[in-house]
C-alpha cells in the first residue's frame, strides 16, 4: 500500500453534513495545499491536481451516490471518474448509482472536459475522496462497536470485525461518520489490490441512452419556455447593416425579434472566447417550426465588415481582417508563405550545412482542410434571467472559462450565475467555447422568459469555430549513403500554426529545424479533437513512411531506430515526448497486426504512430481500394494511456477514434467559396457512415503502472498517415492533401 | 396553416393543433413533449429523428403532420415498455453509446431491419443503417448489437 498525506488541518475543505433522511453527504474541495503527494518531486510535476472534487452520499439503506464533476460528452467519465471513489471507497459497483454534478466551483475545482485530462487530473485525488470516506466510516464503526479501527476492514460497502463476526453495512455508520473530523493520513491502496479500476464496466447512462431519455440540453424544457434562433451574416467577413422584422413578426407563434450583440466592443477575448458574427438577429417564438418559418422572413441586409482588431486577455490586439475569403485562396497564400521566411521555432545543429551537402533531398508538402465538428447534437442553451440572477442549462466542455465573459457581457457577478450541466451530444472541442450560452442569457433578459436557443444544423455547419486549414512541408536531407543527415519542418495554417517544434522526430536528428507562419483570418477556429495533433501526425507519419521507403528500411524498424538515438543520445534539451513508451506502441502495434509475417504479405497495410495529450498510440490499418471506394478491412491500435481505469469504456474510445480518423481522412472538409461554407449540412457534408466503417477493430493496451494520461484524442491522430500508407499501398500513389477519397479515380 | 390533427403515436391517439407543414419530428419534441427522437439535420440526412411509420424506418423531420391520418406512429419511448426490446438489451450488453445521440434513431433503424429482415448479412445491416449516422463513431458496435440481437430474436 502506498502511503500518501493530505494536509486538510491546515486548510479544511471537508465538508461534511448529515442528510435530512438520515445517510452522509461527503464533499472534499481540492486545493494546492489538500493534493496527496507521495513525495515533494510529485508536486512539482502536476500542481493541477489541486482543481478536483467529489461528493460522496450514502444512504442508510446504503445506497451510494457518487458525482462525477466532469461535464460527460460521450468519453465516458460519467462511469470512469466515480469508479476511482468507489474503488477506494471499497464498495460493490452495483450499490453506485452515478450522477451527474452540476457547476460549482467550490464543490468542484476543476469541471473540464478537454485535452483528455479527465481522469489523468482525477486519478489520486477522487481515489483519496473515496479512501477519506472509508477511513471516516471505519471510525465510526469502532467507535459504535467499541473496537480498534485496526480489527476492522470493509467489503463491498459492509463493515466487518472478523473475530466477534460483526458486520452492518456503511448506511449503518454514514450518519456518525458525517460527524467526525477529516483523517489527516490518507492511505490508497497499491494497484494491485484494486478489484474494480482495470475492470470493463458498462456504460451507467446506458439505461437511458437506449430508452431515449431526456439527457441532452436539446432535451431540456420547462414551463413557459420559448425558442429562439439567431439570424446571422451568411458570410465569413459580413456583418448587420439595416433589418426588416415586420413581415417576420406577423409569423405564428412569434414572440419577438431583435439584434444581439454576443460580446462587448471592447471585450478581451479569452481562450474559449470566440465570435464568427458580434451582430445576430435572434428570433423568439413559441415553437421551433415557428421560429425556424419566421426566420426565413427576416429582412436583413449585411455589408462587408472593415478590418477589426480584437484585444486578447493578454492585451495584445488580434486582427480580423477585412473581405470575403475562399479556400481555394487559402491554399495558393499558404503555399506563398511556405516560400517566405517562418518564424524559427526550434534549430538543432546546423540544418542549413546538412541540406546544402546533402547528396540527395526530399521534400513534400501535406494539407488538410477546414473541418466542422459536427456534434450530433446541435448547438443550444436554456437561459432564464431573472432580475441579476441567470440560471443556465447547457451542455457546456468548460463551464468555469466562460464565467468571466459571462460576468463581463451580462453585467452579473459570477456568484449569480448557475449551469446545470446537460449530457453532451457530442463535443470534440466545439463545446468548449460557450458563446451561445451569453446569446441565451441576452434573448431571455430580452424577453423576460426562460428561453432555449438552438442552432439549426445549417448554423452549425457554417458558423464557424472550425479545425483550422493546415499545411506542413517536410524536408529530408540524404548523404551518399541515404542516410539521414538534416530535417526540416515548415508548417502554418489559416489562422493558426499546427506545428510542434518540440515533438518527434524532434530529438533523433542531430540537424533539425522547425519554422511556423500563420495567414490571418476571419473565419473563426475552435479546438478540434486533439487540435494541431490531428495534422501533425498525418503528415509527418506520411512524410516519414516515404523517407522509409527511399532508405530501404522497413517504416516500423526506421522509426524504432529514430526513437532509440532520442532515448539513448537525445539531440536538445527540451523534447516533449518519452522515447520508451513511443517505442512501446510501435513495437506493441507491430507484434498485434503481424506486420511483417508472411501470411500478411499481402495486405495493404499503413503504419502510424504519435503522441499526444501524454499518451502515444499506433496504428495499423488494412484497406483495399476498388476504383474509387475504399473498404477498411481492420484496423489495429496499440495504445499507452498508463493504467486503464475502465477498458471497456477505453476500448469504446479508441475504436470511435478510428472511425472517426477514417472518415475525415477520407472524405471531411468544410470548403468556402467568398466567404460563404459550400457545405450546410449533412447532405453535403461529407461524414463517414456504416458502410464506410472498418470491418474489425482491435485495440490492444500496453500494460504499465504509470499513472492515466490522456485517453479521448491520443488515438485520433495516427489515423490518418496510417489511412495515407495504405492507399500508398493499394494505389501507388502517394496523397498529400486530405481528403483523401475525392483523388481516388472512379 | 393551424389545423387540428389527431395522430396515433405509441398506441395512444393524441389531438394536436400545428400548422400543417410542420414536420412529425416537432410535433413530437415541441408538442407533445416526448424528447427521445433527436434533431439533427432537419434534411433527412442523419437519421437521428428515426421513427417506425406502419412498421418501417422513416425520418419523422421529413413526414410534415397532415399525412399521417391513419398512420401508426412508433418512437423510441413506444418500443418496448421497460426499454427490454432485444435491439435495445443488444445495445446494452455491446455497450455501444458514447455520447448517445444518434442512438435513438440508430436503434429504431435496426429495430425496423430486423422486423422485415430477421437474419440480415453484414452487408444488409450497412446498408440498411448507412442513413444514421454516429459522429463518435460507434458503427462497428452498432454491427456487433444488430447482430446479437438478431441472434437471439
């Protein structure tokens, strides 16, 4: 067992309360003094421990309530996040039911759901809320049997002295041990004493996902509720110049039409701040349908917007430039900046004398598009203002970071502002920036009503906050012998650069250089499944494969040689990933796929491996190609999260991960034509569907006792190259710009 | 234009008053209150609104409510009274959800599949579900579900 302190004496954030019915109520408030450390090194390492927190309820029935404080999307923390408290807690699973925490940032520190950090952040403190408990509860029961804690132990929520054969359950001692003071040693168990982490578990919403429950924001309804939309610009660049509402008004059901403006003049924009349109029309009516028929007979004129400058939080201004933009634009300046000048972001050794003696170069140059999230669920937020007071229900990734714009739009302190969080239908980033829920709170302020706002599709396709437009040129130096002499990166994007200086193969060539630039834009970006990652890999995974293949080497055993120079003689100080768990995935990923064997002679396989969001993963996939159709026969993932707390939740993950790196390898791109998306929605969209789906999917785990990291985005961007590799395999040719279906000849 | 309309959903005649264009799927959320048929593209395309229509698969976002006098209407709430339809238990046991969106429709569609085709191959389950669409990517889940439920139906 490992021993681990919590300093609670000195700052008490136990919070404790009898409840009405009898029964326990357990809230531990996580800070920088309450983390439990193993040793002083630890707390250097992670200080972002300190923002977790948990509630524990037990009845006298012992029933056990435990919340997960994560908003749940779909990866699953719902399950995952409470069975770290009941594995410590020591109770059967099937006692747990698992709720859903609302925001509340006293309760609950750190409500985020993003950069896969969910149960990485959870990990120790909620085991050390369950372990707190549990330690609390056996008090209790020593001090009602009259016997020393240490002849007790606990068994699936029952208390036991062994020798006297005594044994009641936790619903029995919940009420005194609400009542005692917070054990100041906490003690969690070593993993190999855990009986539930490592378990498959189902999915505890499942119940209600297949009943149809309602659990979504969409889903949310009360009395007295009206609908609303948003009329914006119907392009990138544009902004409101006059409007007509009286015909619209005349519309059944309609309640109201007015503009909103989401955000101050002189707002500063935050991380999670982000506007495609400052200026909307919102439509207030009775029902959807009424609201979406009225909506079509708003009489707007827009004009094109001047160039704007927008002041970050850093108070550095950002400029939103002026005019109607086009993707096909796009590719030609990126290919202008590809020629200028970067910015050097990282220089190891001498790149320049490596290129100009090098004996023979190879250089590519790899895009990838603009892409939609396309969350099932579209867009929405309830708001009901009342007085200074708004209350929300909104499926919302991040709900603390869009309480500062909140508080500066809405003119209400923070204290005023309550969110319950709504199941998710989906997020991959888009739901992390909450500007709808400001546009909810505007409209019903508006109103005086408690108001849903919902984006059509149409609004969602083409109102922005999309995966950037990225391009990355690759650069390979050769000496007489094809060996690797200098390496080049050169990567920019509209508007924002993918790359990551510091990343393999950053580390394993002694001549390297990495350069950005960035093009400025008015369409507006978001976070999208592991953002940046999601190119990088599919093109330096591709770029890689190729340089194999000139060298003679086999694309596995090439990066395997690679990782082991930047783990044994790593070039630079500063490179982010560890060699030996990349190395583990490759070497996992090859044995699992058989690559290599005989009998797999055949196939047109691709390999691919990255890391990301402290986790690395590879791939395998097998495709075939018939004219222009592509069949994904299997697909093989190796992945290293550290410990897998639920694998059959994980397994869910990195499988949805392929599917999901398949289907925008191959087919997504949101294009633009004069600053209006050619795309609005699923019929022109391109999303894979069930019959483009790989055949199998195998994931394998590489089986450590490190701590979790990332889960949800680690297994995404592999997919890609791999996919790239193998139509390399099948077709001969080599694809540079996804996606990649549309240059497949039919 | 209002109009009053007496519609059969779940085996319960209901008496609504909607314009007449307005599509089953807003009668069904906004009216009536049954919030288990999802919206998500309003143009057919994602199959999140599946509903059964006299038994088969259809989108109730395109089925306006003045063309179903006389039609049988079953959404996901109406399929099974405890939500124990072997396509549902499927589900469960395959543990297919992730987010849980699309599953509604996802499940009536296998629901309607298997009522007219109890054995299907793989290659009619892909093509018969090829109108949902899963952004999180649960298809090959959604296989194996269809599968077992066939199986032991």
């Amino acid at each position: 067992m490992k021993k681990t302190e919590t300093q609670y004496s000195r700052r008490s954030f136990l919070k404790v309360s009898s409840l009405s019915g009898g029964g326990m109520m357990l809230g531990i408030s996580w800070f920088a003094s309450a983390k439990p450390v193993e040793s002083l090194d630890e707390l250097n390492i992670e200080p972002v421990w300190q923002e977790v927190t948990s509630f524990i309820k037990i009845a006298s029935d012992n029933s056990i309530k435990i919340f997960s404080p994560n908003p749940e999307f779909g990866q699953n923390v719902m399950t995952s996040l409470p069975m770290l408290i009941a594995e410590e807690l020591d109770v059967d699973w099937k006692q747990v039911e698992a709720e859903q925490g609302n925001f509340n940032p006293k309760a609950f520190p750190r409500q985020f759901t993003g950069g896969s950090q969910g149960v990485r952040m959870a990990w120790k403190p909620l085991r050390t809320v369950g372990a707190a408990a549990r330690q609390m509860i056996l008090t209790a029961a020593s001090q009602a049997w009259n016997l020393p804690v240490s002849e007790l132990t606990t068994f699936n929520g029952m208390v036991t002295h062994a020798f006297s054969g005594k044994s009641e359950s936790y619903g029995t001692f919940a009420e005194a041990a609400s009542k005692l003071p917070v054990p100041k040693d906490i003690v969690l168990k070593g993993n190999q004493s855990f009986r539930l982490l490592g378990t498959p578990q189902k999915n505890v919403v499942g119940p209600k996902i297949v009943q149809g429950k309602p659990l979504f924001g969409l889903d949310y309804r009360e009395a007295g509720m009206l609908y609303a939309m948003t009329e914006r610009p119907p392009a990138f660049g544009m902004q409101l110049k006059s409007f007509d509402t009286t015909a619209a008004k005349k519309m059944p059901g309609i309640v109201d039409i007015f503009p909103i403006k989401v955000y101050n003049d002189d707002h500063k924009f935050a991380g999670f701040d982000t506007r495609s349109f400052n200026e909307v029309i919102a439509v207030v009516g009775k029902s959807t349908w009424d609201v979406m028929n009225a909506r079509k007979k708003v009489k707007a004129v827009w004009e094109v917007a001047p160039e704007k400058s927008e002041m970050g939080q850093n108070n550095q201004a950002r400029i939103v430039p002026s005019g109607l933009e086009s993707t096909k634009k796009h590719y030609a300046q990126m290919l202008e900046m590809d020629k200028k000048p970067g910015k050097i972001e990282r220089k190891d050794g001498d790149p320049e004398k490596g290129f100009a003696e090098a004996k023979h170069i190879i250089e590519r140059t790899y895009t990838a598009p603009f892409l939609a999230h396309n969350i099932m669920e579209p867009t929405n937020a309830f708001a009901h203002f009342v007085g200074d007071k708004v209350r929300f229900v909104a499926p919302i990734q991040i709900p603390e970071m869009m309480i500062p714009s909140m508080v500066a739009r809405l003119g209400i302190p923070k204290e005023n502002i309550s969110i319950e969080l709504a199941r998710m239908g989906g997020g991959f980033g888009r739901r992390a920036y909450g500007h709808y829920m400001i546009e909810a709170a505007l409209i019903s302020k508006q109103v005086s009503a408690p108001v849903k706002l919902i984006y059509m599709r149409e609004d969602d396709v083409s109102g922005g906050n999309y995966r950037p437009l990225y391009q990355l040129t690759y650069r390979a130096a050769f000496d007489e012998n094809k060996k690797l002499i200098a390496f080049h990166a050169k990567g920019g994007g509209v508007p924002e650069s993918p790359l990551h200086a510091n990343r393999f193969p950053a580390g394993a060539i002694d001549n390297y250089l990495a350069e950005s630039w960035v093009i400025p834009s008015n369409i507006t970006i978001a976070a999208f499944r592991a953002p940046r990652s999601n190119f990088n890999a599919a093109a330096e995974q591709s770029f890689l494969d190729e340089i194999s293949e000139y060298m003679g080497k086999d694309p596995i055993d090439f990066r395997l040689e690679l990782l082991k120079r930047a783990k044994e003689n790593p070039v630079g100080k500063t490179n982010d990933y560890d060699a030996s768990r990349y190395m583990g995935v490759l070497e996992l990923v090859r044995e699992k796929s058989g690559w290599g064997k005989p009998e797999n002679a055949g196939k047109k396989r691709g390999v691919s491996a990255y890391f990301c969001h402290n986790s690395y993963a590879a791939q395998v996939i097998d495709l075939q190609v018939k004219g222009d159709q592509v069949t994904v026969d299997q697909v093989t993932t190796a992945l290293d999260c550290g410990v897998v707390v639920n694998p059959e939740g994980a397994k869910n993950m990195a499988e949805g991960a392929a599917i999901d790196g398949i289907g925008n390898a191959l087919f997504g791109q949101l294009t633009l034509t004069d600053g209006k998306t050619d795309q609005k929605n699923f019929d022109t969209y391109r999303m894979i569907r069930h019959n483009e789906a790989p055949k199998k999917i195998d994931v394998h785990f590489v089986k450590n006792e490190i701590d979790p990291t990332g889960l949800g985005e680690p297994p995404f961007p592999p997919v890609f190259a791999a996919v790239a590799n193998a139509l390399y395999k099948a077709t001969g040719k080599r694809f540079y710009h996804q996606p990649f279906q549309p240059q497949l000849k039919g | 234009m209002i109009k009053k309309y007496s519609v059969r959903i779940n085996k319960k005649v209901h008496q609504v008053e909607a314009d007449e264009n307005m599509p089953l799927l807003w009668v069904i959320r906004d009216i009536l209150g049954m919030e288990g048929t999802k919206y998500g593209c309003g143009v057919g395309s994602c199959g999140a609104c599946t509903v059964h229509l006299n038994g088969s698969a259809v989108r109730s976002c395109q089925l306006p409510i003045s063309s179903l006098t006389g039609m049988e209407i079953t959404t996901i709430e109406g399929l099974s009274a405890k939500g124990d339809h072997p396509v549902q238990k499927a589900w469960l046991d395959v543990d297919v959800a992730q987010c849980g969106y699309c599953q509604s429709g996802q499940i009536m569609s296998a629901a309607a599949l298997l009522k007219s085709t109890p054995n299907p191959t793989e290659e009619d389950i892909e093509n018969f579900m090829t109108g949902n669409i899963c952004r999180c990517g649960t298809y090959t889940r959604i296989k194996k579900a269809i599968q077992q439920a066939a199986a032991k139906s």
